[in-house]
C-alpha cells in the first residue's frame, strides 16, 4: 500500500477519530451547521398540519384558490342534493308546528303523507331554491378556510392547532356576512331585513366552522403521524366529519338559540345578544341554550360529514383532469 494512503487510513481509524478532529465541508448537511432560524422553521413544521384530507395540486395561486372555491361549492351541492329529503321533512314539520295545525305525527308519518300525495320526487320539492343556497354556502366556507390557511402559513398551507381554530373561525365569518345572512333575513323579512342579527349569525358560523375544521385537523394531522403527504381513505373522512359535526353542535347549540331568538318573529324583545342571553336564562334556565341538541345532532353530524367526504372526492377529481 502506498505510503501516503496508508497515513490517511491511519489516521481515519477508530483511535484517532473524534468528535472535535471531524470537519464538515460546507456541502455537507450537518444538523450543527443548519441556521437556528432553519431549525425553529422545521420545528415550527413537525408540529404544524392541514384540514385537508386531500392535498389540493395546482401551479399558480389562481388554480389553488379557483379549486378550492369550485370544489367547496360542488361538495355543497351534492350534499343538498342527498340530504334533501331529510331537509324537506325538517321543514314541514316545523311550518306545521308554527301553524297550529297537527298535520303529522312525526316524521316518518310526513314521509308516508309526503310520497302518498306527491310521489318519491315530493321530498325534492324545492330543491332548486336549497341549491342555490347551499353552493355559494359551501363555495365560501371552504374556499375561505384553504385561501387564509395558505395565506397565513406563508404558501405552504400547513397551519398549527390554534390557526386552524382561527382560520375556521374566519371562513365562518365570511360565509355569514357574504352568504347566511343576507339569504336567511331575505326569506323571513325581505331586503330591507338584510344583516339584522348580524353579530349572533357572525358568531353561530364562526365558531361553528372553527370547531368542525378544528377537529377535522387534529384527525387528519395524529391519522398523517409523520407522513405528511398521506392521503385519507375517504371512509375515514366520513367518520372524521361526523365526529366535527357532533363537536360543533355541542360546542355551537347556545349560540344558535340566541342567533334563531334574534332574527325570529320576537326580535323586537331583545336590545341585543347579551339581552336575549340574559332573557333566554331567566326564562329556562342554562338547559334553554341546549333546546333542539338531539335532533340536531343526527342530522348535523350527517351533513357534516358528507360535505366533507364529497369536498375531498371533488379535490381528487379536479386534481386528475385539471
């Protein structure tokens, strides 16, 4: 062996390597020569993760925020579309209950009355109206909620616990102020009507979003672990979603009763949400905020998490064929 070879041998052997004889070259990635400020951003990563269930794949800004709109308003509609008779039936047993008149004994006998008089398709009467509802509803909540992600995590999307809460809370904001409340206040009291009982419908929204994408965060991100680019089987979206909508009813029922309370007929009682508040706790007590939970639930949850389910398979299309 050559002289000078064996030397480096000699030296590169166990008894003459230590940790303060080994130097790195500038090329090589040490963890001791990555800028502290670098380490902090992984950190800051590690711990960070997405609602999404499906990673949304696009070239510009433009294709991310239109995918993101389009999908969240498809989702929307389709779930309107499956979830219409349940709506249908809701809303003829609570016109029938403000009428006076008892014109069913429950559901299932609005059903059978329903289909007797109209035929299957009479559970869809008004289904284009619930469309036109639903769509821009859905379009906004999304869209709103992947647009500020994206926006507040620096273009990477990738957000903590408590900005997934805020951003949620956001996309709720947006979609009462744009959508909620000029459609809810148009159909009970016309244009003149528009944004009354703004501040209880800003909260019933915002926080019911910040809860559901809250929640649909922490399961995705502990299902992901540390594989980041895991996709969800959409089943499992399915049951991630019920569980954020039976969180955001629970979580959101007391705000409800106020915001109903304040654009009912009997808005004119309240000087406003902390006066209902006061009026609806002196009339029944803290079980007053919970009126309505159960029958809530079933249905929430369902909704919930179809539209979440159906959002994803939409993001799986559009990223195939655009």
């Amino acid at each position: 062996m050559p002289p000078d070879l064996s030397g480096l041998l000699s030296h590169l052997s166990p008894s003459h390597v230590t940790s303060s004889s080994l130097s790195l070259s500038p090329h090589c990635h040490s963890r001791s020569n990555v800028p502290s400020s670098t380490r902090s951003l992984a950190a800051a990563a590690a711990s960070s993760g997405s609602a999404q269930g499906v990673k949304i794949q696009y070239k510009t800004n433009t294709e991310y925020y239109l995918k993101s709109i389009l999908s969240g308003g498809l989702a929307g509609g389709i779930e309107i579309c499956i979830t219409m008779p349940t709506e249908y039936v809701k809303t003829q047993l609570q016109l029938a209950k403000g009428s006076g008149k008892v014109q069913y004994d429950g559901v299932w006998d609005c059903v059978r009355k329903t289909v007797r008089e109209f035929g299957v398709k009479g559970l869809y009467r008004g289904l284009g109206s619930m469309i036109l509802f639903s769509v821009p509803k859905s379009a906004v909540r999304f869209g709103g909620y992947d647009i500020v992600s994206k926006w507040i995590s620096g273009g990477t999307g990738k957000v903590s616990k408590a900005e997934a809460f805020g951003c949620g809370l956001m996309a709720g904001a947006m979609e009462a102020v744009f959508v909620v409340i000029p459609q809810e206040t148009i159909k009970q009291e016309g244009i003149g009507g528009i944004y009354k009982g703004v501040t209880a419908t800003i909260m019933k929204q915002g926080t019911n979003q910040a809860v559901r994408f809250y929640v649909m965060y922490l399961l995705n991100t502990s299902y992901r672990g540390s594989e980041d680019a895991k996709s969800i089987p959409f089943y499992l979206t399915f049951v991630f979603g019920g569980v954020a909508g039976a969180a955001s009813v629970f979580a959101n029922t007391p705000i409800d009763v106020v915001k109903t309370r304040m654009q009912g007929v009997d808005a004119h009682k309240y000087k406003g949400v902390v006066d209902c508040v006061k009026q609806v706790y002196r009339q029944t007590g803290l079980l007053g905020f919970y009126k309505g939970t159960v029958p809530r639930l079933g249905r929430v949850c369902a909704d919930v998490a179809i539209v979440f389910t159906i959002k994803e398979q939409v993001v799986r299309f559009l990223n195939f064929v655009w």
